[in-house]
C-alpha cells in the first residue's frame, strides 16, 4: 500500500480499508479480464492459421497421393512395353524355328 495513501484511509477507518480493497480487487480484475481477451484473440488467430495450414497439408497429401499412382500406373506401362518391345529367350531345351533352317548363305564377290 503507498504511504500516501494511508492518512486519507486511516480517516474513513474500516470503511475506507474495505473500498480500497475493493477498487484494488476490481483494477486487477479488469487488467486479467483484458489480458484473458487478448489471449483468447491470439488464440483465434492461431487457429485460423492452424487451419489454413492443415488445409494446405491436406491438399498436398492429396496432390503427392495423386501423383504417386501416376507414377506406378507410368512405372506399370513402361514394364509392360519393355516386356513387349524385349525379345525373349526360348525356353531350355526347345528348338527355335530360325536355329532349323539356317539363313542361306551370302553369294561372295570374286577379287580381282
């Protein structure tokens, strides 16, 4: 309590200590309601941007998803036209068509 506020208390007495403490109570109380407000705005705030923020992550888990079933439906074809375009062996043991019938022979140029 302030020194000079004592003399004007010590003449109300009892009356003027309780309306002290009162005014004392209700300046605190209004700076914690002012305090409890700009927090509660701040936290609004904060949410708007944790929302957005979510949004943003939502989307680009969308957009990755996407892209990575392109890229096993690209990876899928590509091995099914490599499997097509690559000749295969024939199998051990089994007598390939051309291996019976060889091509002719190439007539040769006589040198001079």
């Amino acid at each position: 309590m302030p020194p000079d506020l004592l003399a004007p208390l010590a003449q109300f007495g009892a009356a003027g200590l309780i309306a002290w403490l009162w005014l004392t109570e209700r300046r605190t109380a209004a700076e914690r309601d002012r305090q409890l407000s700009q927090a509660h705005e701040r936290l609004m705030a904060e949410r708007e941007r944790m929302e957005t923020l979510i949004g943003l992550v939502t989307e680009s888990t969308r957009a990755m998803t996407a892209l990575e079933a392109s890229q096993r439906e690209l990876a899928r074809v590509v091995d099914r036209l490599a499997a097509v375009l690559t000749p295969q062996a024939p199998p051990a043991g089994a007598h390939h068509a051309a291996a019976a019938h060889p091509p002719p022979p190439v007539a040769q140029r006589a040198v001079g």
